[in-house]
C-alpha cells in the first residue's frame, strides 16, 4: 500500500501518517477479510489493537492541539 | 496446518514473493477457484506488525496481478481436505464476491479532529452525564460523517462507514473503487482537508478489498 494522500500539517507529518496507516492495516487484517468459520482462528491480540489506535491517535491529538489558536 | 492469505481465480499467479515467516506461497486449486497458502509458517500466527505487513505483501502482489478475496489475518485450516472444502461449499460466494472487486480495490478515509466538550451539565448524576455526553459525541461524529462521507461515497460501488472507531477519529469509511477513480478520489481528500480547518482527513489506499470480500457494503 502507497500513502495515497498526506494530511497538510507540517513537521512530523510522515511519522503521522504511517502510524494512520498501520491502524487501517490493523483494522482490515484482524477486522475484515473473508472468515472461516467453524476453523481454528487465531485468538487476535485485542490488546494490540488498541495500542495501535492509541499510539496513532495520541499522536494525531498531539498535532492538533499544537496547531488550535 | 496451512495458512489461507487470500482467494482468487484458478488461474491467477502465485506471488513470487514470500510468505509469513519466510515460507514460500502456493496455489491450491479447486474447482474454478485457487486459495493461496503456505504449510505451517514458522511462528505460527503471532499478529506482529511484521507478519501482518507480510501478509498484506502477499495479498498485494496477487492484488496487482487480478481480483482477489483477502483472508483475515490468522486464518489456517488443518489440511488440503479442509481446504477443498472450504472453496467448494462457497464457491458461488466467492464468485459472486470476485466479480464484485473485479478492477477495483479499496480506499480508507479517516476523519480526525476533536469534538466540542459538551457543557457542564448541573445537577445531573454521574452516570446519567456520562451516558448524555456520549450520546452527543456521537451525534456530533455522525453530522461531520453525514459532511464527508457523501463526497467519498458517490466515487464509489459499495461503501461502509463506522462512527467514533476510536476516541480522536471521528469516523472511518471504507470505499470500493473502480481503479481509473483512485486518482479523483486522492485529489476528492486532499481539497476536504484544505476546505476543514477542524479535521484532519486522511486518505490512505490503495488496499485489497478486505472490507469488501464478505457480503457487507450498501
């Protein structure tokens, strides 16, 4: 996958984007795709997950507020 | 046991690339369908960031190559028995679905920002202010969605949004797009977060049809 589009802030914008990305790659691998049902999935790592949202988004809030009037 | 990346057409190629855990990828055929796998990954199905970007590789490189269905991360089934199985019993799902993300591929939009703070509500219980500010952060989210996703939905065949994924994204769509539209989609995205100074879009792609491989969408 390519970074399609970057987001206008300044500075730090690339570590940003790439942590928005490994969220959406998260939310696709672990939350979509075609299930097999009735087989052995793995138990997924919830845990994870919401470090990955966590760290992308305390980034994202950090951005926002350096950038509020 | 073998570890399912993806379906897609009998014919398609297999990626030339590596598998999890550096195991080669092999094409399974039944019928008019092929899984794409690898026998028993070292490691196992650990939800790395690295395994889950290996995965993503594989499923690209048959992505750029045809259509294709992309398993969840961590799928595995015990044998070849199982596995003929699996493509037998769904084949007219997974058909319908190929056809379906045939010459297209997903884009991913996420809208960040930060919601007003709801105003001090007197005399109400903790409990009840609680359930109040997040029924109104919703409502909030749900109107910038109701702004945005419109936009991005008319540039697409099938579409899926979710509100508040987590607390600084105030919502998340996943959009089915004809390839030759991906590059009005970018310029779509880019122009809407020039136009909002209070959110942050941002558009990444494209993905394999993830979102899109089941029976979901509008």
């Amino acid at each position: 996958v390519s970074a399609a589009t970057v987001s206008r802030t300044e500075g730090g914008t690339s570590v940003r984007h790439r942590d928005v990305t490994l969220v959406e790659l998260v939310d696709r691998l672990l939350g979509a795709g075609v299930v097999i049902s009735g087989e052995i999935t793995l138990a997924v790592a919830d845990i994870d997950l919401v470090n990955l949202e966590l760290r992308a988004l305390i980034a994202s809030a950090d951005t926002l507020a350096s950038r509020s009037p | 046991v073998i570890y399912v990346y993806a379906i897609a057409d009998r014919d398609a190629a297999a990626p030339a690339g590596p598998g999890l855990g550096g195991t080669l990828v092999e094409r399974f055929k039944e019928g008019r369908l092929a899984a794409f796998v690898s026998h028993d990954p070292p490691g196992g199905t650990q939800p790395t960031e690295a395994a889950l970007w290996q995965h993503e590789a594989v499923v690209e490189e048959l992505m750029d190559a045809g259509a294709v269905l992309p398993m969840r991360f961590g799928s595995v089934v015990l044998g070849e028995g199982d596995l003929r199985e699996l493509l037998a019993s769904r084949a007219a799902d997974f058909h319908r679905a190929l056809a379906r993300v045939r010459g297209r591929v997903e884009l991913g939009v996420r809208a960040l920002g930060r919601l007003p703070v709801p105003e001090p509500r007197a005399g109400e219980s903790d409990g009840r202010r609680y359930l109040l500010d997040k029924l109104e952060r919703r409502r909030d989210a749900a109107q910038i969605a109701d702004q945005i996703h419109p936009s991005f939905d008319v540039l697409s065949v099938a579409s899926s949004r979710r509100l508040l994924p987590s607390e600084h994204v105030l919502f998340a769509g996943a959009y089915l797009v004809e390839r030759e539209q991906v590059g009005e989609f970018e310029r779509r995205a880019r122009c809407l977060d020039h136009e909002r100074a209070d959110l942050e879009l941002v558009c990444t792609g494209p993905w394999p049809p993830y979102s899109f491989a089941g029976g979901e969408g509008k």
